[in-house]
C-alpha cells in the first residue's frame, strides 16, 4: 500500500526545551515520516506527514488529544493553502464570507506566484479572476506563475507593453494546456464583436483562463462572478480599496495615448 500524505497542525500552549524532539518521537513510534514541518502562524506549527495505514493517523490523533502542552488544531488530507504554509511559513489569507477569494499584498509575490503556479498545475478548466490596481504586479505575477508552472501563456487583451487585443488565434495556440489571459478593462474597452467571439471561444475551452479585473469583465459579458473558481486579490497594503473610478478616468486604456497590438 502506497504512503498517503496528511496535514498536521497544532498550537503550543506550553512551550519547553524537548517538545518538537517529543512530537518527532511520536511519529516515530508510530511510523509515520514527517516530509516537511515549518511554523504556520505564531505559536503553531504545521507538518505535511506520510503514513502506509488510516489506522495510524487515528492513533497518533488519539495521543495527541491527551497532551496539555500542545493543542492540536488540525489533521487532514492537505489542501493547497496547507501546503502554502509549510513551505512558507504563513497562511494566504481568505475572505471570510467568500471562501474562493484569496488576499495578497505586494510584498508577498513569491507566495502569490507560487499559489498561482499550484492553481496552473491542476488539469482541466478553471477560471480565476485578480483584482488590483494598476502597476500593482497583477500580469507580471500570473506570467511568472505561468513559467513556474511550466505553462505557454497566451494574452488574448493586455496593457502588458502595449495594448493587445487579439481577434482570432493560429492553430497551434488552440491547445487545451495553454493559458489564456484577458484583462476585463481593455477588452471593454475595445469590445469589437470579433475580440468577443474570440473570447467566448476560449472560455468554452477546458484550460486556465485568467481574468484581470473580474468586476469589469462580469459587468459586460454574459459572465458572473459566480463562474469564477477563485478571486485573488492584490493590494500594496493590507488597508488599500480597489476601486475602478480612477481606471474608468485613466488614460492608460485609451487606444489615441499608447501603441496597440492587434491580430
């Protein structure tokens, strides 16, 4: 029998020299290998675990339950935001109301490119929408993504370099593991029915579609917000509101200011 893997998280409620050396022991007895094990949050500690059997992740949390010098908060099968923190040390933040919108700020690109490229590795469809002021690193942050995650990335409308708008694509770019990005602000601005055709096509695709502001993109299409599989959120502080008047204003999406692309 292959070895499944688990998520550990516990909180230290009594903090001594020995308590990890402890734990580590435990695991030991009980054979189950520690893959990776990082501080989550502060006073936690979280472990992506292997184990052969059920049995020994019922025993191990049985034990658990009776020590007074750690709490444990969870055991489970790990998910993406558990494997973003072991191996970052934080947990991405998620709107508490909407469990699909994720937060970021600037200064945590590297865990937002690193999300992302998680989100590119899976197969099939999924549709993810950022929201974020400009030059705020939005497109640079899905391009680096898209390289980490080893995937071709396609801009079907962008403000990148210069204005891009595609009409149509070459054959070879009709493939399922590309991925297609379109910013909801440019292509509402120049929403010539061939751009929108061309884009209806590639959302029935079952590849990555990114979206750059969602909000815009929803308000103009067919589309909901609904639709989407997840929101991310970037700001340069935690306390930023993003907001669309100064984009509606901003002469960085009129076609007489900068140099277009067309195809």
């Amino acid at each position: 029998m292959e070895k499944k893997e688990w998520y550990l998280e516990y909180e230290i409620q009594k903090n001594r020299p020995g308590l990890l050396g402890d734990i580590s022991s435990l695991l030991g007895m009980l054979s189950i290998n520690i893959v990776t094990i990082n501080g989550v949050d502060e006073g936690r500690r979280g472990m992506l675990l292997l184990a052969r059997h059920d049995e020994q992740i019922v025993r191990l949390e049985l034990i658990l339950r009776t020590m007074d010098t750690i709490q444990m908060t969870k055991l489970r099968e790990p998910k993406l935001r558990d494997r973003m923190a072991v191996r970052h040390g934080r947990y991405i933040q998620r709107d508490a109301d909407d469990k699909k919108t994720f937060r970021f700020i600037r200064d945590e690109l590297g865990l937002l490119v690193d999300f992302m490229a998680e989100l590119y590795k899976q197969d099939g469809h999924k549709l993810i929408g950022i929201r974020g002021l400009p030059r705020v690193g939005k497109t640079e942050s899905i391009v680096a993504a898209s390289v980490c995650a080893n995937k071709k990335w396609l801009f079907v409308s962008s403000t990148l370099l210069k204005q891009t708008v595609r009409d149509k694509l070459i054959q070879d770019e009709y493939n399922d593991n590309n991925l297609f990005i379109i910013d909801g602000v440019v292509s509402t601005k120049r929403a010539s029915d061939k751009h929108w055709q061309l884009v209806r096509e590639i959302m029935r695709m079952p590849s990555i579609k990114v979206i750059e502001h969602p909000d815009i993109f929803v308000e103009n299409t067919e589309y909901s917000i609904d639709d989407f599989d997840y929101i991310i959120e970037l700001r340069h502080d935690p306390d930023e509101e993003i907001t669309y008047e100064l984009m509606h204003k901003n002469t960085m999406f009129n076609g007489s200011d900068f140099g277009e692309f067309e195809f």
